[in-house]
C-alpha cells in the first residue's frame, strides 16, 4: 500500500505542476479571492459572469473561478496524502521513517 500510495503521490505531484502553470497562464489566480473556498463557498458559486458579489471587490469570473478550485482541491489531496504516508512511515520500518522525515528539515 505503501508503494501504490507514493507513486500515487509522484503522479499528483506533478498533475499539480501542471495545474499551477494552467492557473497562471490562464490568468486565474485571483479567480476566488478568498480561501479555502470561493466567494465564502466550497465551490465556486452559480451567479452568472461579471456578478459582483457582496463582500468582494472582484467580480465573479466563473472559468477563472473554476481553474484556480481544480488546483486547489489537486493540491489539496496532495497534502492528504503526504501526511498518510508519513502516518504510514511513522508505523512502519524504521528506515522508511528516517527517509520520510529528514527531507522535510530541509
């Protein structure tokens, strides 16, 4: 499980690379203001294009909206997974525990 588990987290890694550079050149970075959500939601909201929602000083672009999510939400499943896998090292063999943590004192 272990192995199936960092390749998995290999693989999203660089999905999120991916995503990060679509978000950018796609100009979506500002897409939802806030975070974790979108314009106070989990999701981006369903209010139609150039809508200014109240609280915001952005409009609501909807694409835009909906790449920067994607990459969050991408992002997001790698922490998960980084922080099984130290939970999974932490309970398995020593070494793997030491290859888990020294990594992260640099």
């Amino acid at each position: 499980m272990f192995k199936k588990l960092l390749q998995t987290s290999i693989v999203l890694a660089l999905i999120v690379v991916i995503l990060g550079a679509y978000t950018r050149l796609g100009d979506a970075g500002l897409g939802c203001p806030d975070w974790p959500g979108c314009y106070g939601q989990l999701i981006v909201p369903d209010a139609a294009d150039g809508t200014k929602l109240e609280g915001y000083d952005r409009p609501l672009e909807a694409a835009k909206g909906w790449k920067e999510m994607v990459h969050r939400y991408a992002a997001s499943m790698l922490g998960l997974i980084i922080l099984i896998l130290w939970f999974l090292a932490l309970r398995g063999k020593p070494q793997r525990f030491q290859s888990m943590t020294l990594p992260s004192f640099t």
